[in-house]
C-alpha cells in the first residue's frame, strides 16, 4: 500500500519568526525604511548597513519545526521541540529571516501597513538568501503563499506574502501556485488572540480548489510572520489532504 503521507512535506518560509503574546513607491528614499537613519553616504537604497547587519545577525539555537529559541539544556529533534510537539504542527520546518523586533519588524510594517511596495525587492532578497542556504532547496516542487480572504485583500490592496512569494520564485525558477490554495474564511487577525482561539479561528479557513495540482508535491508555503504556527500548519493539514 502506497504510504502518502511519506510522499508530501510541506516547508514554511517567512520574513519573522513572531514572539507569541499576545502605493506608495519611492524609488530612491534618502532614508532607512527601518531606522530613519541618512542614506546618502551609503550604495544601499533602502536599509542602512547598521539595520541589514542587525537583520543578519542570528546566533540563537532554534527549533527547526517552530523556530522557537531553545533554552539552556533544552534540545529539538526534526519532529520538534517539546513546546511544538504538543501543538502538532503540520508542517516539517519553517525557515525566518529573524524575530519581530528592530529593523526587520520596523521593514515588514512599513511594508504591509504603509504600502511601501519597494520594500518587496529587499525583503525578497532576504528571503532568497535564507531560503538558497537549506538543505530543503532541491526538494521543493511547488509554492504558494498564504492567502488572504478576497475582502482583506481588496481592503490592503495587495497580499503581502504573494508578493514575497512571487518574488522569491521568479528570482529562483521555482514553480508558483497563489490560487489553488485559497482562504475562505474572513478569519480575525490571530494577533490578540489566545492559542486555542487562534486554532478556532482558523479551522476550516482554508480550501485547494484543485487538489490534483498539489498531489504528492512538496510545497514551500511562504507567510509573512509565523507566531504560532497554528495558520501555516493548518495550510499544511489542506495541503496534505491533496495525497500528501
Ligand atoms: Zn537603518
Ligand atoms: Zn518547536
């Protein structure tokens, strides 16, 4: 008998790994988009040295599935930490750029709430730079951002995460798929929310409207931040259910 679920993994990829508690365009800005520093002196067009040095600097043990910062003497295996093997994640790994703090926190905002859509072009690069250095890159068949509900998206103009994503793809020829997997559901923003609300929340948010296109593919689920995990791995779990 065929074993499906040792066919399909899905892998997460995002700008912050978030701590869980609870059209513009300017071409040339004369300032850091993360700090507000002066950029004249410096090649750069949007992040001063200072904000990318802070934003590459990562020497913190995570956990591979949840990217949790592990504590002294706590240790993660591939299927998680103990804080994440409680919470079943769906997902196999997730992969960030950073936490949700300094210039990089001060980057996505500018980027998703003042729609300052240069931004895509820095970020993206960031993205690609983490994501050529994994082990996973090879494997990869398909990738498809994390939807936002047509309402949230006509309201923002824009889903932050599919333009990541396109980014991303087209910079590394890798296969895009930013309708297939599709929210349903006008879900609440998961950001004041308790861990059980934000499962409630999202239950049933998500659909494939051709599962055959993600049959036994190992996708490449790209999101802006990932707090809990609980959006992604419930993105994971649809994806799963195409034969994976
Ligand atoms: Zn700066
Ligand atoms: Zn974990």
């Amino acid at each position: 008998m065929l074993n499906l679920h040792q066919e399909n993994k899905t892998y997460v990829l995002t700008a912050i790994r978030n701590t869980f508690s609870g059209l513009l365009d300017i071409l040339y800005p004369r300032y850091c988009f993360a700090c507000d520093n002066s950029l004249h002196e410096e090649g750069n067009t949007y992040i001063c040295k200072n904000c990318l040095e802070e934003i590459k600097k990562t020497d913190a043990k995570r956990c591979v599935k949840c990217g949790f910062e592990l504590g002294i003497g706590i240790t993660s295996s591939n299927k998680g930490c103990p804080e994440c093997e409680n919470s079943n994640l769906r997902f196999e790994k997730s992969f960030f750029i950073s936490d949700n703090k300094g210039a990089l926190k001060n980057l996505i905002h500018q980027f998703k709430y003042n729609k300052h859509m240069c931004l895509v072009k820095p970020l993206g690069d960031l993205l690609i730079n983490l994501l050529i250095h994994q082990d996973i890159m090879p494997e990869i068949d398909i990738v498809a951002p994390v939807p936002l509900h047509w309402r949230k998206k006509l309201e923002r103009g824009f889903n932050q995460s599919e333009l990541l994503a396109k980014k991303v793809c087209k910079k590394l020829s890798l296969p895009i798929s930013t309708s297939n997997l599709c929210r349903i559901k006008n879900t609440l923003s998961q950001t004041q929310l308790s861990r059980t609300q934000r499962q409630k929340n999202v239950n049933g948010a998500f659909k494939i409207k051709n599962p055959k296109l993600f049959f036994k593919k190992k996708a490449l689920l790209i999101d802006d931040v990932l707090t809990t995990g609980i959006t992604a791995s419930e993105c994971a779990r649809n994806l799963k259910k195409c034969g994976s």
